[in-house]
C-alpha cells in the first residue's frame, strides 16, 4: 500500500473518519465515511532549473530538510494555478538571484516514491548576479568533472550529466526577453543551449523569409516578362 494515502488521520473537510475503499477496479483509496471525501493522493509537482553559468552548472546548498547541506539544482514545489515554467523562473530567484528564461525541458517528468512529479528545465541567464537566498544556505558553480559527491538526489546529477552530454534536451520556445534586457545585452557564454547539443535551431526570422519571397517573385516576374516579348 502507498504510505502516501495514509497521509490524513481524518477527512480534512469535516473531521470525519476514513476507510479504503474500492474507488475503481485495482483502485482503492481512504473515502470520507461522513462526506464521502476522497482521498486520491495526486503527485506533488516540482520544477527545477538547470543552469549554465561562467563555464558550469549552478547548484545551491539545501538550508532545509530533506537532504540538508546537500547540493541541488535550483528549484521547488509549483504553487497554485502557476505553470512549471514559472515555478522555475520564480525559485531560481529566490534561490540564485539569477534572472532566467526557461529555453528546453531535460529528460521525461517523473514520479518520484515520494509522490513528487519531477520536471527539470534547462534555462539561460537574462540577468542578475549570483547571491544565495531562500532555502539555499551556499551557491557554487560546478563543472562536470568536479561535481559535489553529496548531490541531494539522483535526478538532479541526471539532469545535469543530461545537459553535458546533450542528451534528453527538448528545446521550447524561450519566454520574451524583457525590454531592459535586449538581445545584445545576452552574454553568449551563459546562454549556450547544450555544448554538444546540434539540435537546436531557432525559427528563421521572419523578415528574412519575407526579403527570399519578395527576390524570388520579382526574378519570377523578370522571367516572365522575357518569354511573354
Ligand atoms: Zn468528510
């Protein structure tokens, strides 16, 4: 039985006392005996951020429970009604102070045993300089070769190893700039999407496929013109 649906002692809407029950076939869950509450025991989601930075990753020392004093990438639970882009672009904040966009997802989500839904983003640094705040007690930046060994979980030295290695990398189209931060104002250094990732192409801009449609109709028309005299 998952441990996770013994979570209520009593229904948390009216107090009332709680029973398994067969809610479906193979399916059975703590239901309010008052009420008829249900307890189904979601997964808890969390989005967290991996961060090139200065030549490595950003990781921050945990300041709390669980794995305290561990290092982790940057990251926490996504809040109500907010979406796991924002809940990275927000925790990386409290947590580095960097400003960040969200520009590809690393690995698949999953469901961790302590019923927590994992979701890792690679992101590029927009703006702010490092200071560790919130729940990350230190800040350090890491390269591969000199990760900490007290990493706090298993997926997070994934994730990292993952953008290394250009492995599991979808890219999503990058948030909008924000207008104090132009695209020139980019450090390239920091922005790198993957160092062995070949995958990644941004879409052409626009105005470039207008200017090859525009040439190529007027030497069409040139064309044209010649057979017709
Ligand atoms: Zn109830």
């Amino acid at each position: 039985m998952n441990t996770y649906l013994d979570g209520f002692k009593a229904c948390p809407l009216c107090s009332g006392d709680l029973e398994h029950k067969q809610i479906e076939q193979d399916k059975s869950r703590p239901v309010c005996k008052h009420c008829g509450w249900i307890h189904w025991s979601n997964p808890v989601p969390t989005a967290s951020s991996v961060i090139p930075y200065n030549g490595g990753v950003v990781l921050v020392k945990r300041a709390k429970p669980p794995q305290l004093d561990d290092w982790a990438c940057p990251g926490g639970h996504v809040e109500h009604q907010e979406s796991p882009i924002d809940t990275v672009v927000r925790e990386t904040k409290e947590e580095t102070n960097l400003d960040v966009r969200v520009v590809a997802e690393i690995g698949n989500p999953f469901t961790t045993e302590s019923n927590h839904l994992v979701m890792f983003y690679l992101v590029e640094v927009i703006g702010g300089e490092t200071r560790a705040g919130d729940d990350a007690k230190e800040l350090e930046i890491f390269t591969l070769d000199a990760l900490p060994e007290n990493i706090a979980w298993i997926h997070h030295r994934q994730a990292i190893e993952d953008y290394y290695a250009g492995r599991n990398i979808r890219p999503i189209n990058p948030q909008p700039l924000p207008p104090q931060n132009g695209p020139n104002k980019l450090n390239d250094e920091h922005c790198r999407l993957s160092p062995k990732d070949n995958n990644y192409s941004p879409t052409p801009n626009v105005f470039v496929w207008a200017c090859i449609v525009y040439v190529a109709l007027v030497l069409g028309m040139c064309l044209l013109t010649r057979f017709i005299h």
